[in-house]
C-alpha cells in the first residue's frame, strides 16, 4: 500500500477520537481517523459505556442548550437538583484524595457543559437518565450523584452519532488500522507508521492526535502495573486497547504521568466473557449493591456498601473484589429493595440464585461457607438502625451499629423474601495510568516540554484520576480534551 499524507492524523475511532477528529475539521483541517479494530467491533471503550457524562449546571434551564426537546412533564416530574462548578471540584478532589492536576481539572470542569452542548451541536443526542440516576421519590423522578443525562442508545448511540458526524464532515476512517509507530523529524511528530490488512505504510501529517485508550486489555502490563492478581481480571471494554497510543507516546519521549498502578474496576458478572461482548454492552455491570450486602468466600462482608452514592465508589470497589478468595464476591438482595435493582439485573446473561429461606440461599451460593453466612445475615440484620428512614435518593444516615465492617447508608435487613444473589467479579474498564500533557492537550516530554505535531487524549492521558473517579467523568474528560487536541493540532503549523 502506498503512503498516504494529510493534516491531521488521530488514533483512535473512541469518544475522545472523534472529537478531536470533528474539532480539527472545524478549523479546516484534512483528517483521517486510525481504528485498530474491525468496522463491527469499532469504537473503543466508548462503545461499551452507559453514554452518562458529568458536567456543570445550576438549573434545569441550563439543560436545554443540551437537550432542546426536554419536555414539559419530565420537567414537572423530575428534580434535576444542580451541580455546580464547586460541587464537581470537591467531588474531583475528594475521589481522587487530592491528587488529580488542579490545572487539567479546571479545565475539565469549565470546558464541560459547553462541551456536550458542542456535541449536541454535531449530532450527538441526550437525554434524561431516568433509569439510571435517579429514584421515584413520592411520585417524582429525584437525580442523584451529579448526573443527569445520558446518550440516546447509551455508548452504541454515542458511537454511532459521532461516526455519522464524522461520515458527514469528510473525515477518512480505516478500519483493521492499527498505528505502530510515530514518524519523526528529529523532535517532531510528523506522521505515523501503520499496519493495515498485513501492509505497513505511513501517513506523513503535520499532527498527530493519540486517543487509543489505556492498556486495560493488556495482561502483561496490568501485571507488571497494577500489580499481582490483575491478570485474572475481566476487561469489560474492548480486547484492542492494549496502550498502543501510550508505548508509542513514550517511545518518542512523552513523560509518563498518573497512577499507574491504579484504574476504574467493578463489579462484574462472575461468568462473563474475558472481554467485553458488544451484544451486552456495559449489562454485566452490577452497580445496585447500595441496597443489599455483599459477601466473600468466607461468607462475610468487606466492604462499606453504603459509604457513598454509588457514582463515588463503584469504580474502586472492583479492586475490593479482586483481593477476596477467589477473586469473586455475592452480592445479596431482599424482596424489599428487588424492584430497585438497576436494568443490568435482569439480563439473560447473569449469575444469580433466588430462595424462600436465607437458610436456602446460602445452599446456593457457590464457593461461600453457608454457615459464617447465615451468622453475617443475622448479625447484620440486628445493627440496622431501623429508626432512621429509607431513602435511596440521598445519603440517608440509615446505617449499621456494632459491626466491624458498618453500612453507613441504606441499610435495610435482609429478612423479606424472596431472596436473590448475584456473583460478581472484577471487571476493569481503564487504566489510571499515561503521558503528560498540558492544558491545550500537547504531549509533553520528559524535560516538561511540548513535542511538537503530538497532541493527546481520553483514557491514555494521565493526571486527572488517581484511586478513583466520580461517575461519568472519563466519558467528559475524553470530550473536552478531545475537543482541545483538535483544536490545538489545527492551529499547531
């Protein structure tokens, strides 16, 4: 195959890729997009998400500039609260234990209700996230945990809108492309080398953006990063993202940056596939364990399954999971909170048991000493504190008293059946870890310069998450930064 020249090269076909693609169009640059993967299992990680993104707004009037069709009922019926500008800082700082780059956050935070605005303006549609974000609360939808809105189709949707944005814009996609190496003349990036359909060419640019995602598919570097025991963890995304963009960036000198030894991992169907099944999507997923308990192979609990809203702490608790016996955990529901369950719950492809007794459902549960769990039920149901009310929308104070391992909200006993259970394992869905780059999203080099013609974003950017995130956050980042890496490469020569 021949060697291909053009403005602007981006690798990746995600969220943060197509952003970058579409920004740079806007100032009238000559693009071509790089997927690594086949046209069916194209988009990245992005494909496999709920669609939800974070940003700032103080009423719901600074919704329609995003979803212009918000109707009048899901107005009168809905409390979408506000999240400000402060409230998304402390909640960044919080998670992150006060690590994460004050300047890439700033920008994060004040870049982001334009920039799903900007999105909307590109085709990408919203809409309220009912289903997932928020509890019927006497007879009114109540949003919780600082999101609000959701991609129409969740990240399929996201996907599809973006590639059509891009179809429709004039941006070149090859699919089966996957980049190799960066071209350089002396100091700067100036193209990239390709393999495509067993041919290896390159595509001289005066830009290139990387946006290829972390290295989450990649067991040999989870290992060696994240530590012993990561290589049993199911990826929940896709089999591509291997941190191709990353040995690439370092490769030509990039400063590595983040935590490198952590990522976002949750609770994951114990039986789902080493990857990530694009026909399931992010269902595998169980995210309701706020409203019952979960249980180890000893029977017993180990984690706070109410410490915060859950936006603030299903992406660490997967590693939780990771280090039982076993590498798995059950989690456990009455009839009480059943009907509460998220959407994933009830997929064909799911691990569960169900019982009349607790007494029959700790027969069920594979691997689990029956015994220590009746005992753990029993003396979890006796710490309830039954004299403070129920209430799934806010951190309600409904705790436990007297246990090792308390409960501090939602806490209801576990003694109305039918009982159910479901086994879940660790799935991680990005890696924490990357290269620098400075707030225009240049990649900078190991001196704290800028390398010239190389611009980043998305999950292989790193400084932003340590530990943990808040929910929906990664989807943001990828956009605004997306946004800024098109942008700024346009305007680089």
């Amino acid at each position: 195959m021949n060697d291909r020249k053009t403005d602007i090269v981006v690798v990746g076909a995600g969220n943060a890729a197509f952003c970058a693609a579409l920004s740079a169009r806007e100032q009238g640059a000559e693009v071509i997009v790089l997927e690594r993967a086949p046209y069916n299992e194209r988009g990245g990680n992005s494909r496999f998400t709920a669609g939800i993104l974070r940003f700032t707004y103080d009423s719901v009037e600074d919704l329609f500039d995003i979803v212009p069709d918000l109707s009048e009922d899901e107005c009168t019926n809905s409390d979408f609260g506000s999240y400000t500008r402060d409230q998304f800082f402390d909640d960044m700082a919080r998670v992150t234990q006060y690590r994460t780059d004050p300047n890439l956050t700033e920008v994060l935070i004040d870049k982001s209700h334009e920039t799903l605005a900007w999105m909307h303006l590109k085709g990408v549609r919203f809409t309220p996230a009912t289903g997932r974000q928020a509890y019927k609360v006497d007879g009114k939808y109540v949003f919780w945990g600082g999101l609000v809105l959701e991609v129409v189709g969740g990240g399929p949707g996201l996907v599809e809108f973006l590639t059509q944005s891009a179809e429709r814009e004039g941006i070149e996609i090859l699919y089966g492309a996957r980049a190799i190496e960066l071209v350089m003349d002396g100091n700067r990036v100036c193209g990239v080398s390709v393999r495509q359909d067993g041919n290896i060419f390159n595509i001289t640019a005066n830009a290139v953006i990387l946006a290829a995602g972390g290295f989450e598919a990649n067991t040999e570097w989870r290992t060696r990063y994240l530590g012993p025991g990561w290589d049993l963890a199911k990826v929940r995304g896709t089999r591509f993202n291997t941190g191709d963009g990353i040995r690439m960036a370092l490769d030509a000198g990039a400063r590595p940056r983040g935590n490198w030894s952590g990522c976002h991992a949750v609770g994951w169907d114990r039986n789902s596939p080493e990857f990530g099944d694009l026909d399931v999507g992010d269902m595998f997923q169980k995210h309701s364990y706020p409203l019952g308990i979960m249980v180890n192979a000893s029977g017993r609990r180990f984690v706070d399954e109410g410490a915060d809203i859950r936006n603030y702490t299903y992406a660490k608790y997967g590693r939780v999971i990771l280090e039982q016996q076993g590498q798995f955990a059950w989690q456990v529901f009455d009839s009480k909170v059943i009907g509460m369950l998220r959407d994933e719950y009830r997929i064909r492809q799911v691990t569960k048991v169900t019982a009349d007794t607790i007494e029959d459902l700790a027969a069920k549960l594979e691997d689990v000493d029956s015994d220590a769990f009746i005992n753990e039920v029993t003396a979890f149901n006796r710490a309830v504190r039954t004299e403070v009310q129920f209430n799934p929308a806010i951190k309600d104070g409904r705790g436990t008293k007297g246990l090792v391992v308390p409960k501090s909200n939602w806490a209801n006993a576990i003694d109305t059946p039918p009982f159910e259970a479901y086994a879940v394992t660790c799935g991680i869905t990005f890696t924490f870890g990357g290269i620098a780059i400075g707030t225009d999203a240049g990649v900078e080099d190991t001196e704290g310069q800028l390398i010239p013609g190389l611009f980043a974003a998305g999950e292989l950017v790193g400084g932003l998450f340590y530990f943990n995130y808040p929910g929906g956050t990664g989807l943001t980042a990828g956009a605004v930064f997306g946004r800024i890496a098109g942008s700024s490469a346009a305007k680089s020569y």
